[in-house]
C-alpha cells in the first residue's frame, strides 16, 4: 500500500487505522497506525525548551526578528523561526531535510508554534528578510548569547574555513580550498571565544575572499559594538593574520595580536641566523623550547617582537636500537633502560610567532602553550560543519546564506551552553550529545487542563541520565521561580555564571540581584 501523506492529512480522519496481523521470526503481531497521536523521538526537547524560557532566548530572539508579511494570510514568525530552529538542532544541512520535522506535533508547541512550515516558507522567508537587518539581529543575538562573560578575560581566535559548493550560486568561485581543490565555495570568517567553543560571529564570503582582509569589516564591527571592558585581552589566529594590514590596525586600537608567521625568505633567515649563532633555547614545557628576538619584514612600519618555537631534541638511543622517541609524556620503550643514550641532532620545524603583547606580563615560554591552545578552534570547525549546518543551507542568492550560518551558530551556542549545565568540565559535541540529550520517545496526555509529557529514554545509561534531568530540570524551574521579577539579561547572566562556574573560577558575571546566592549556592 502507497500513501501520500502532506502534513496535516491522516490515512484514516479521525480514528486509528484497524490493526492487522503481521508474522514476525518473534511470532504473530496486530500492528496498527495512529497518525493523530501527539508523540515524538526527540522527547527530552521539552528540556532544552525549559532553558531557552528560563533565560530568555527564545522570546528575545522573536522580538528582534526583522521578517514581516503582509496581509493575514502569511505565516506566523514564530512558525518560521521554529522550524528552522528544529531542523538545525536535529543536525540537518539541507532545506529540504525540513520535511522531517513536519510531522512532529509535540514539539512545536513547546516553542509557542501553532505549527510547522514547508521548506520552502523557510527558504523564502530567509530571502525577504532584508540583509543588513538580518545580520544585524542575528549578530545581536550571538553578542548577547556571551557578553556578560566578555567582561572576564578573554582571548579572541579568528580563523577561515572553506565551504565547499556544487552548483552555480552567488559568490561561488574557485579560491583556495585545500581538500577539494578547483571547487568553487564559500568561505567563512569567524570569531571564537577560546577555551569555551563559543562562536561570537561569522561573516560568509564569496571563495576568493579568503584572506584575512576580507574578515576585517566584520571584526572591528564585532568589537566595536562592545563596551572597550569587554574587549579581549588580545587576538589570536594563524600564519594568514600575521600581516602588516591587520597588526597596524590592531596596534592603532591598542589591542595586542599574537599570530604565526609565514616561513618567507626573512623569516627563514632569522631561524638559520639564530641557529648559527648557538642561541640558548629555554625550556617552555611540555617538551617545548622558545627563543625571543625581533624582526621586521619588509612591508612592515617597524620591528615587533618575534617567538621562534620548537619541539624539544629527542634524547635517541644509538647502535642497533636506533628509535627516537619524540613523546616525552610517554612511558618509555621496553627495555630503554639499558640503552646507551646520546644526544640526536635536531631535525624538525620552528614556528615563528609575532605577538604585540607585553614581554613582562606574557613572557616567551608562556608563549608557547597559549599558541598551541589556538588548535581548539578547528575542533569547533569540526562540529559546526559536520554535526551542524555550516556546510549546508545553500541557496542560490549569498544573503540567505549569511543568514543562516549565524542562526546555526546561534543554535550551536545555545545547545552547547545547555550541555554544560549536565557537564561543566568537559565539552561534549552534538554527535554524542543529541543522541542522549535529545533522543527519547514522548507522548502527550491532556487531562482536566492539565499537560503532562511522558519521555521513555532508551539510552544505555537511562538511570544515570534520568536523575541528571530531574536535577537539571528542577534548577532550571527553581529559578523561574525565584527570578520571575528579573530582567531576561539577569537571569541569563545568573545561568551562564552557573554553566561556566569551572571555566569563572567561582566568580560572579555582573551584580546579580538578591536571591542569586541561593541559586548558586552548590
């Protein structure tokens, strides 16, 4: 039997479909189909709506919503906005993978949906929203996600990824994209708070704008719209930064930069003069060696201070056991103890990092560390483009496209953010924490006005898992209770001082009013 089945139509109007026997290896079954029921597989959503309500995410990002219609015949915002919203969190990356949310009838009331939209609604309501207004409400929305941890110090990552495209849309040209190369993309400058994998922007670009003059705009206008206290302590990116474009104005702001440089013929030159020379290296830990000298290119205005960086020299044994063992926090090999051991001439790279910070507060062997620590944010690159929506949400026209990389980071931040509420040491991706934050058969029962939504986990660890929620749950619904008086931007600042306690140090984020304590306490 072939059936159609557009959201909103039923097999049988009404009533169940009789049951019919179906033989199984188990035995013989009744099956039967119930189209009406209000069940879903994302049952545990109803928590992470619980968040958004408690600090306020959702109903400010509707007010700021610049989509309008006209007439009464046009759909609602908070329609739109929703379904796109599940799409995201349910890990799609295409318009078209909409339809799988349309037949859920649980969650979108959750949200404050009456119902669920086509792709294509969505698709044209990201093409009538205006672009500088678009951007400008989702922007806002990703500065307040994180401003009130602005205030601490912060380091500021800026990095490029590529996006590639299959198809003839606006801005997709041949540029650099080093795993598809002469495919034409996107390419998407974004900024990171580091050590918390929170995204703060991204502006998606045509494919040959790739370097990093083209991200510029889009970070002083990011900074600029932050107090000067909530600005980073200083920006960090890798050997596509470290230019006179963007240090000069960086040093014409009065904010410090930190980034890599490029092996030209200069840079080559200091590494082989200062090797020639028998500079002393100093131990940076960790089985890293730093050198501190000072450099000027020739398109530079003056001589900045510069970090040579490499890997210990391996301590090698020689004769017939002629292994290196680079891994010094490694055990070592089976039987070393009896080697006879000799130094082993240094083979490898030196990076070369120019950095505009103060020697005295940030001395070159705490240098070291804080470069290696930028790796972070390809993890972030990771998760966004392959358990999120960055490599996805194409359309023919670009500003749809902006727009929807900064709703997918938007998502992103608030789900990350909700995770840690469970685990505030560890960051947990989106592969392994939808399936158990997420996942969870629900059903809807209405009895006498009164809603009650029945979730049955099927993970692994349920036990453990189900006393997490009722703890996470009760918190969350303690402080609607309490903060019922506050402003959203205070009950928001008092979730992130709880999420990101470990990352504060038990500190406070602002003044919180009276009755915070309690919240905190624990």
């Amino acid at each position: 039997m072939i059936c159609t089945h557009p959201a909103g139509e039923t097999f049988f109007p009404g009533k169940k479909s009789p049951p019919w026997p179906v033989d199984t290896p188990g035995g013989r079954y009744y099956a039967e189909l119930d189209l009406d029921a209000p069940v879903t597989r994302e049952g545990q959503l109803i928590f992470f709506a619980q968040f958004l309500r408690t600090g306020g995410r959702w109903e400010r990002l509707l007010q700021g919503c610049p989509l309008h219609y006209e007439g009464n015949r046009g759909s609602k915002i908070v329609d739109v906005v929703g379904t796109a919203a599940l799409s995201i969190l349910s890990g799609h990356w295409r318009y078209s993978h909409m339809s799988a949310v349309r037949g859920d009838t649980l969650n979108p009331p959750l949200l404050g949906m009456s119902a669920t939209v086509s792709e294509d609604v969505v698709r044209r309501a990201m093409k009538r929203i205006d672009e500088s207004a678009g951007l400008a409400w989702l922007s806002g929305e990703l500065r307040a996600c994180v401003e009130p941890v602005l205030s601490q110090s912060w380091i500021l990552d800026i990095d490029t990824t590529i996006k590639p495209l299959y198809g003839h849309q606006q801005g997709a040209q041949i540029g650099y994209n080093p795993h598809k190369p002469g495919r034409p993309s996107h390419c998407y400058h974004s900024y990171f708070m580091a050590n918390t994998r929170l995204c703060l922007g991204v502006e998606a670009c045509g494919g040959k704008e790739h370097a990093a003059q083209h991200g510029l705009p889009g970070l002083w206008k990011l900074l600029e719209a932050l107090p000067r206290t909530h600005w980073p302590a200083f920006l960090r990116g890798d050997c596509g930064y470290g230019n006179e474009v963007l240090l000069a104005a960086a040093e014409a702001r009065g904010l410090p930069c930190f980034f890599k440089l490029r092996h030209t013929a200069k840079v080559k030159s200091l590494v082989a003069r200062m090797q020639r020379s028998g500079a002393e290296w100093t131990a940076a830990g960790e089985g890293w060696e730093v050198l501190e000298s000072s450099l000027r290119l020739s398109g530079w205005s003056r001589e900045r201070r510069v970090v040579l960086m490499r890997e210990e020299p391996a301590v090698a044994p020689v004769g017939e056991q002629g292994r290196r063992r680079r891994d010094h926090l490694q055990p070592g090999l089976p039987g070393s103890g009896t080697w006879q051991r000799s130094a082993a001439p240094w083979a490898g790279k030196i990076a070369v990092l120019v950095t505009t910070l103060d020697p005295q507060a940030y001395p070159a062997v705490a240098l070291a560390r804080l470069y290696r620590e930028r790796a972070d944010a390809e993890n972030i690159y990771d998760e966004l483009k392959n358990q999120w929506g960055w490599a996805g949400y194409t359309t023919q026209k670009l500003a749809p496209c902006r727009l929807m990389a900064n709703l997918v980071a938007l998502l992103y931040n608030w789900w990350h953010l909700y995770v840690r509420l469970y685990d505030g040491e560890h960051h947990r991706e989106a592969i392994t924490s939808r399936p158990t934050l997420r996942n969870g058969v629900a059903r809807l029962a209405e009895h006498q006005g009164q809603r009650k939504i029945t979730v049955s986990l099927q993970h692994e660890e349920s036990d453990a898992l189900s006393q997490a929620i009722v703890i996470v749950s009760n918190y969350l619904q303690r402080v609607n209770a309490i903060a019922q008086r506050w402003t959203i931007e205070q009950r928001w600042t008092l979730l992130l001082t709880r999420i990101l306690r470990r990352w504060l140090g038990g500190k406070w984020l602002g003044q919180l009013p009276e009755g915070a304590g309690l919240l905190l306490a624990g």
